[in-house]
C-alpha cells in the first residue's frame, strides 16, 4: 500500500537493476528474441499483456493520487510512453555499462511524475 509514485520508483528501480544485473539475458531478449521466430510472437504478447498492465496502474495511480479519472486512451498512451522510456533506458544501461540503473530509475520517475502533476491540475483533461 505504498504511495503510487513510490510504487513507480521502486518498480522502475527493479527492473533498471535487472537489466543492468543481466546484461546479456536483456540484450538475448530486447535485441535478438523480438526479431526471431518463433519467439517475436512471444515477445510482442509478453509486451502486450504489460503494457495493458502498466496502463491500468497508470490510471489507477491517477486517480488515488488527484481523484481524477482517465479514459482507456490517455492510459493507453501513457503505458506506451512510460514503456518505451524504459525500453530506450534499458538500452542505455546496455550501451553505458558505468551508468547508475537507480540513477536512471530515479530520473524517469521524476519525468512521469512530473506528467502526473499535470494531471492534478486539471491539464490535458476533457
């Protein structure tokens, strides 16, 4: 039951200490298993199901954080943002193996968030 923006810095700090940890096994996944039959199918359902996922956190963060709700879409967009941010940063911590994954996680949690703050104010709303 922790805060929405501390579930996301925790979450995004896990998984940029997974890539970071598991150099090889991310650069097998991200980089060569997308592009393979027949494990691009995989890949591209496994993306599907957490970008779905990531969505619903999203909204669900929105509203205990400020009350407001988002439709499918906003969501939807948002997961796809937050989503490939950490797919460009996984690549990141690939290409610079002496960057800081907290680091990394800590500043795209500040990014997102800062979105979120928009949110609170009523921007971007219908």
């Amino acid at each position: 039951p922790r805060p929405p923006e501390e579930q996301l810095r925790a979450s995004l700090t896990a998984f940029f200490g997974f890539v970071a940890k598991h150099r090889a096994g991310w650069s097998v996944l991200y980089r060569q298993a997308r592009a393979l039959e027949p494990f691009a199918a995989d890949v591209a359902e496994m993306r599907s199901r957490l970008l779905q996922l990531v969505s619903g956190l999203i909204a669900q963060a929105a509203h205990q954080q400020n009350g407001n709700l988002m439709d499918a879409a906003e969501a939807d967009i948002a997961a796809h943002i937050l989503v490939g941010a950490c797919e460009s940063l996984g690549e990141y911590l690939l290409d610079d193996k002496k960057a800081d994954p907290e680091a990394v996680a800590e500043e795209l949690t500040r990014f997102a968030w800062r979105g979120v703050a928009h949110l609170h104010a009523g921007e971007g709303q219908a």
